[in-house]
C-alpha cells in the first residue's frame, strides 16, 4: 500500500493540466488560423482570429492560477504559442496584405517584426520574478500584434489596397518590431484588482467601453492598440525628465523608476 502511494505523485507529475493548456491550444489554433486564413486573401477573419488569440492568451494564465494549475510546461507551451500567434501569425498577414509588393524590402520588414517578438519572449522568460510586474520592458507581443493586424483589418474594412499603403505599413511592421525590443517602459495593468469590490462606475465604464468597440471595431480596437504602442516611449521620457528633476534638486530617484521589467 505504501508502495502505491509513494509511485502516485510521480505519476501525477508526468502528466499535464488540461484546462489552461486547452485556452493555450485555442490561441495556438486561431493564430495558425489566421495565417490560412490571409493566404486565401480573408484578411478580415485573419485579423478577428489574432484578436481572439489576444482574448485566449489573457484567458489562460489567469485559469491556471485560478485553478492552481501553474505548470513549467504550461509556461513554456505559451510562450511558444505566442510567437506563432503574436510573432509569426501578425507579420504574415501583413506580408500576403501589403509587405509583398515590396519585394525583398518587404519580407525583410515581416522578419524584423517576427524577430522582434521571438528576442521580446525570450528576453520577458529569462526576466519572470525579478521584474517589477508593473511595467513592461518593450512593447508587447499581443500588443504589437494588435498595431499590425488592425492595420490591415482597418484596410481591409475601408477597401483600400494594402499595396498603396505599403510604405506605411512597412513603417508600422518594423516600428512594433523594435519597439518589442526596446527600453521602454509601458503599463502592464497586473496590479489591477479584479477579484476585490470596485466603484459601480467602474461597471458603468466596463459597458461603455463594450458599446464602444460594437460602435466600429476595426478603427476602435486599432485606435486603442496604437495609442498604447505610443504611451510607452511617452512613459519613458516622462520618467527620465522626472528623475533628472530629482537628481537636480538633490533628491534620491524613486527606486521602482529604475527597475527594468520583461513583462
């Protein structure tokens, strides 16, 4: 009997947890997806299928920690399904929309991008628990995806060409890759309490901002993506002036302005 019980937890360990691997797989499929989806020419249900990869991916670290079902697999798994979904998926789309009439110009800006993302996820693993959770070093992946693909999906909407746009979304597909890469410093929204009371106004916000993407998701949900993708340089060069004031007036810079974090 004490055999068995002492063989039971190495069993348990071979195997995997199958709730958050499952969101991990979804996003994983709507990702590949997408791709399919942009080699036949349907742009728009290549940009729905990133955005819903974006929901799944959110889904599935929160389920895991909800259900204790944390795994270093299951951290791993993600990574590896971000970078096809948010790293690889994205600069295709962009590619087969508007980078291929550039030519070698063009694929060369869709492998910036898509290098970009793979050196942001293996920067954000080698940094998890030493990074304040705050901040995100970089832009990203989801969030540059989101710029990229609603790009296309706001062309697509307003049946403009990709290729009289080439040269603009040239600028935006390397400007979001290396962004990933960079410095700055962008709010990652992980202190937010969402298990804790909040003010009713807060649910009052919450719809509006429901009724607002319903309004014209293409522009809202791209809108919101690139103004994101700004606020991080902002960020950076609002806490540098902040810090050199301190620094002149002979005051210590608060310590959490100088921590860098891989989020």
């Amino acid at each position: 009997m004490s055999k068995e019980q002492s063989t039971t937890p190495n069993k348990r360990r071979r195997g995997i947890y199958l709730l958050p691997n499952l969101f991990t797989t979804a996003a994983l499929f709507a990702g590949f997806y997408a791709i399919v989806a942009a080699m036949g020419g349907q742009f728009e249900a290549a940009a729905v299928a990133i955005f819903i990869a974006m929901v799944l991916d959110g889904l599935d670290g929160r389920v895991a920690r909800m259900t204790n079902t944390q795994s270093e697999f299951g951290a791993e798994y993600d990574s590896l399904a971000d970078m096809i979904s948010f790293g690889l998926a994205p600069a295709l789309v962009m590619y087969e929309w508007s980078l291929h009439s550039m030519g070698k110009l063009g694929w060369l800006a869709a492998f910036i991008y898509t290098a970009g993302a793979a050196l942001r996820l293996a920067r954000f693993n080698t940094q998890i628990g030493i990074a304040d959770k705050r901040f995100f070093q970089g832009l990203a992946s989801p969030a540059a995806a989101a710029v990229v693909v609603g790009m296309v999906w706001v062309g697509h909407d307003y049946e403009v060409a990709g290729s009289r746009l080439a040269w603009l979304a040239l600028l935006v597909t390397v400007a979001t890759g290396i962004l990933m890469v960079s410095n700055a410093r962008y709010y990652s929204f992980k202190d937010l309490d969402l298990k804790g009371r909040v003010p009713f106004f807060f649910l009052l916000v919450v719809v509006l901002i429901f009724v607002l993407i319903s309004i014209d998701p293409p522009q809202v949900l791209f809108a919101a993506a690139l103004l994101y993708a700004l606020s991080g340089p902002l960020l950076t060069v609002w806490l540098l002036l902040r810090r050199r004031r301190q620094i002149k007036a002979g005051d210590h810079p608060d310590s959490d302005e100088d921590t860098q974090d891989g989020g």
